[in-house]
C-alpha cells in the first residue's frame, strides 16, 4: 500500500514517522530516484481494506497498488 512518493528523502521519511507514530507500520523505498512511503502489504484484500481505513481514519492519504 503506498502512501506517498517524493523526490527528497527527507519528507518521505517525515510521512513515514508520522505513520509509525500513529501505531502503524512504513517503509521508505528507493525506486528510480524517488522515494515511496510503503503502509503496508497484503495478500488478502480485506485486510488491505482495513488498512486503508485505519490510515484514512488516522488521517492519512493512501493509494492502494495491486501487483
């Protein structure tokens, strides 16, 4: 689950602290020179829903990637 791409480390990682700080879990990586804000992956699409929610509810942004 993406939360977030950005050009400078430094703000994907302020998303990523502000995830974990709400008691959930993230992970920045490097693709191609950007930097993406991961909340999470999952192979049943339930437990993605909650997660969605639980962001959303913590007032977060997220964009749900299938592969």
């Amino acid at each position: 689950m993406q939360a977030g791409v950005f050009s400078d480390n430094k703000r994907a990682v302020v998303i990523q602290n502000e995830i974990l700080q709400s008691g959930l879990e993230a992970v920045v990586t490097e693709i191609d020179g950007q930097f993406v804000v991961y909340a999470g992956a999952f192979r049943e699409k339930a437990n993605a829903d909650q997660r969605v929610q639980a962001l959303k509810d913590a007032g977060f942004d997220v964009f749900m990637k299938y592969e």
